[in-house]
C-alpha cells in the first residue's frame, strides 16, 4: 500500500496537537480485559493504538484491565500478549489496572474527603429506582447525606472485609438530575469477595470501570485514551474523576467498533461457543478470534491490511467477512507455493505408460513469487489421483475437463485423451482410462495439440494422505446478534467439513506451520496445529474466488 491515505479524524487531532504542542510526548494504550482470548475487533483497536504511537513516535502501554476478579484469568493475559506480539506490535510498559489499586482507592478516598461521594446501604432494586428516567431527575438515596467522617469509616470498614459483597457500595456524589445518566451519583466501588488473578484475597473490594479506566490512563499519562463508541456518554464521566482529583489530564476520543458480517464479536458471546463446545476452543478455525485466525492460515500481515483498509469512522457500520478473506487470498497469492492435492479422489490409469516406470517432473513453486519460488520434483506414474468433478459421463456444453473422448492437460505433465471408464453396480464411475500423448510435456510440448482445460493430479503410488478441513462461515446469518431469539440458533450447521482421507503431493509431507499452500484450483490451505507427521491435517483457509457474492 504505498498511495498516499488521507488521515483519520484521531490522526487530524493528533497532528493538530503537535503542531500546537500540547503534548511532549504521544502515548496510547491497549486495555483489553483479561476474560477471553482477543478477536479480530481488538485487532482493530491494536493496530489503531499501536499504529499511531510508531507514526507520531512516542509508546503504547499494553494495559491489562483487570478490575473484575471473578472473570479474569492469567490463561487469558498470556493468550492475549501473544496475539498482540503476533500482529507484530511491541509495548513499552506491561501494565495492570490491578497494580493500581492502592492508588484507586486513595482516590475514592480524596472524593469522599471532598464531600463527593458517600456510601450507599441501598439495595440494588433502590439504586436503579432512585436513578429516574432520561427525563425525570433521579431521587436522593436516603444515605446521600452522610458525613465525610461516617464515609471514611464505612469504606474503611469495606476494605477491611466487615459486609458480605452487595450489602453497601461506594457512590460518587454528582447530579441527580443530570440528562447524562451516568452521572446520577454513580457506583464506584462494590465488595465483591473474590479471589484475583494477581491480588489474590488482598482486595475485596473493587472500582467499577468508570473509576478504574480513566485514572489509569491518567496515572499513565495516556494522552489519548481511544475506545469505541458505547463509551461516549462514559466521556464526561471520565473528566469528571480527573478533574475533581486534579490528575494527569488524559482525554478519551471514541471511534467506531469494527462489526463484520456472519460474525459474532464479543468476548462473552465467544466464550459461549467456547463453552458449549460448538466450536472446538477460542482457537477454533472458524472462530473471529486472533488465534483462530491465525491456526486458519491468517497472516499478520494479512490482518493488518485488513484494518488499514477499513480506516476508522465515527459512525456504526457493518463490514463484509469477504474483504477479510480478500486480505488473506491477496497476501497467500504472493507467498503460497502451488501443490497439488486432491480432495475427492477418482481414479485415472494412463493406458500406454508402463506399469511400474516412474518418471520426475519438475514443477514451479510460485508463478506470481519474484523468483518463482524455486521449482520441486512431482512423481508421475501410469496410476493417477484426479477429482472427482473433472469427469463428466455426458459433458455439458463448453466443458473443457474430462468425458469419453476429451483431451486435458495434466498440470505440470502431459496431454490425456480419456480412452474409458468403468463403473461400480450403482452406477458410480470408479476409474478412467486414459491414453498419454508422450511428446506434449509440459515445457516442451511438440505435439502441436491445443486443450482448453488443466487438471491437478498426484501419483497413486507417491501419494500421501491428509485429512482436509473446510471451512465455511460460522453464521447463516449477516448479524447473529441482532436476529430474534439467541445467536446461537443462527450458527451454520455446515460450517465444517472434514475430508478423512485426501491425496496430496509427496513434497507436502514437509510441510511447515505457520506457511501457506495453495491447492491448485482448490483454495489456499495451511497446516494445522494438531498435525502429526503421521496424520497430516490441513485447513483450508480460503478459497480461490470468493464463494459468495457480497451483498449490492
Ligand atoms: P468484548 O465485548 O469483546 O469483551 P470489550 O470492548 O469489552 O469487548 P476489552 O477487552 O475491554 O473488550 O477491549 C479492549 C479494547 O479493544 C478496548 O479499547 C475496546 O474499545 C477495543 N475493542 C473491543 N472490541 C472492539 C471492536 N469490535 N472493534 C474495535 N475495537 C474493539
Ligand atoms: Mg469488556
């Protein structure tokens, strides 16, 4: 991508307070909670935070937003600092809201000290009660007006373990009838007696985002503070805690969320299909996940292009699962070798080449490589793999493949003219027999014959055999999420399928991880992580073409 872009509105901002120099030093952060592995929306999110700081210089903290002991876990914090290095980004400081904690809480103690905010003995059912509507104000909690001593003596006494969790909470003390709901003396602290990743029982009481987010970002001296859109009302909340504790004065600017089609994007919901074993783990092929991306044959390159492409708006949108799938099939056509493999095996039998002779052609890897990806050796005998679907009993009209008759070039190899065939009791063609033209190989071809049609092919007796994984999408649907009922009933039943037994070329038997393969003709696959030397399994990431035509 070397045309010039036209900047984002975060990019316009951050230009403009350079120029003014409002700030010495840019710096961002990623925040992801700790409760699910990262998908392809927190991609986004990474490639903004970490792309601005490597364009305006200064860092990106990674940010561990952990303020919420019962769903976070350290399986998830090293799954998530994987991805985030696998996209290619590095942060400065590893960091965690949960480090914090002293520090939020001598901030709730600075608010109470300032008459803002006071504990709340309220049952929950009360609070939401007393919250008013967008346009009736909110009602005084009965607690409201409790003296800054008896404040510092209940939160002490929170702290200190004496109320079972929900019995009290710690509120902010604001407007009640503010049209901002947020700001109608909003909970920033609750008891909740859990065991923490990394505080472990020290703390049973903890801030609610609203209260932890901002003064990070602030202790941090985060200078844009970047999140997606649901967190704009949160906004003044945000200046509000900086401004009445009279800290760093970090910003928050808002962007829209990435949204894709037949895709699911939240933590939570994933971790349903996780759960109920719909699908296989967080790093299922068909999962939006990073991981399972990447396990699908996904590039970090691939996904990077993916986010630049789609930029950053200010307005919801929908994006389509196949520009996705477009990034990958662009980035594999460059890098992927070309082997052959074949998915639906028939048999074909060259009549007139002797049973038992052996003979090595030589393929190129990568007609569209600089180099063409070098060349291999590619076995040929007088017994062949073909596909099934290259042969048709009674041709269709402008099929240019096998029938009784026709003539097809093998890829890399000869000219076959289809001689017979036979047939099993029901019917099903179960070998074809074909005639060789000796002088038409490939790259010497003398044999002055013209044929429209190529097939892919692998030696019977050279054969390996793998087990085939297909993918399709994982919904049946553009927008799982906003369909009645649960998302989980629009899941594709067929977005799976399994080949047990395919035959591919010997080479493939080399295979590597974490490289691409086209299929001639079938799609770009990869090597999966549960192969073995001795079971080979490849996904199929994507196919050639796009299977379905986006939406007009
Ligand atoms: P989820 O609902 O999937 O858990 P989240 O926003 O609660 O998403 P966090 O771990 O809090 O998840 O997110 C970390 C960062 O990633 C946040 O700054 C958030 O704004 C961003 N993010 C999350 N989902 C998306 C998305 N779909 N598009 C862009 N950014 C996202
Ligand atoms: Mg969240």
């Amino acid at each position: 991508m070397s045309e010039e872009k036209s900047l984002n509105f975060i990019e316009e901002l951050i230009e403009n307070d350079l120029r003014t120099g409002k700030y010495e030093t840019l710096v961002t952060r990623f925040p992801p909670e700790p409760n699910g592995y990262l998908h392809i929306g927190h991609a986004k999110a990474i490639c903004l935070n970490f792309g601005l700081t490597q364009k305006y210089g200064g860092y990106t903290n990674l940010r561990f937003d952990d303020t919420n002991p019962v769903t976070e876990k350290t399986e998830y914090v090293n799954s998530q600092q994987e991805d985030i290095k696998w996209l290619g980004f590095n942060w400065k400081n590893e960091l965690y809201a949960s480090d914090y904690f002293d520090q939020l809480y001598a901030f709730a103690l600075k608010l109470i000290t300032k008459g803002l905010a006071y504990v709340d003995h309220s049952t929950a059912e009360e609070i939401a009660e007393q919250k008013g509507t967008p346009t009736a104000p909110g009602k005084p909690s009965a607690y409201r007006n409790r003296s800054i001593a008896e404040n510092l003596d209940l939160f002490a006494r929170m702290k200190n373990g004496e109320f079972g969790d929900g019995v009290c909470i710690l509120r902010a003390k604001i407007d009640l009838s503010s049209p901002n709901m947020l700001m109608r003396d909003p909970i920033i602290y609750r008891i909740k007696h859990a065991n923490h990743h990394r505080t472990g029982n020290a703390w049973c009481i903890y801030p609610m985002y609203d209260f932890a987010h901002g003064q990070s970002d602030s202790i941090e001296q985060i200078t844009h503070s970047i999140c997606t859109l649901e967190y704009v009302s949160h906004r003044e909340l945000y200046d509000w805690f900086i401004d009445e504790l009279e800290i760093f004065p970090s910003k928050q600017y808002e962007f829209a969320r990435l949204n894709l089609t037949y895709t699911v994007m939240s933590k939570r919901k994933l971790m349903q299909l996780v759960n109920e074993n719909l699908v296989s783990g967080w790093d299922d092929p068909r999962m939006p996940t990073i991981s399972g991306l990447r396990r699908r044959g996904y590039s970090p390159e691939s996904i990077k292009e993916f986010c630049e492409r789609i930029g950053i708006a200010k307005r919801e949108n929908l994006i389509e699962l196949s520009l996705l799938e477009f990034c990958i099939r662009e980035d594999l056509n460059k890098s992927a070798n070309r082997v052959m493999a074949v998915l639906d095996p028939i048999k074909l039998v060259i009549t007139n080449f002797q049973t038992g002779k052996e003979e090595i052609l030589i393929g190129e890897n990568n007609p569209e490589a600089e180099d063409k990806g070098g060349t291999r050796e590619i076995p040929f005998s007088n017994e062949l793999w073909i596909e099934r679907e290259d042969f048709m009993e009674e041709p269709a009209k402008k099929w240019f493949r096998l029938a009784p008759g026709a003539l097809v070039r093998l890829k890399h190899a000869y000219i076959v003219k289809c001689e017979d065939f036979k047939k099993d009791a029901n019917g099903n063609v179960t070998e074809i027999h074909c005639a060789y033209i000796p002088e038409s190989k490939s790259g010497e071809d003398t044999s002055g014959i013209n044929v429209k049609g190529t097939i892919h092919w692998v030696s019977a007796r050279h054969a390996k055999t793998a087990e085939v994984r297909l993918y399709d999408r994982l919904f049946t649907v553009e927008s799982p999420d906003s369909e009645d009922g649960d998302f989980k009933e629009y899941l594709n039943p067929d977005s799976m399928q399994v080949i047990k037994q395919a035959y591919i070329e010997p080479c493939l038997t080399q295979a590597k991880q974490g490289l691409g393969y086209q299929f001639i003709r079938k799609g770009y696959f990869c090597v999966d992580k549960d192969s073995t030397p001795e079971q080979l399994i490849f996904n199929r990431t994507v196919g050639l073409k796009e299977a379905w035509k986006p939406k007009a």
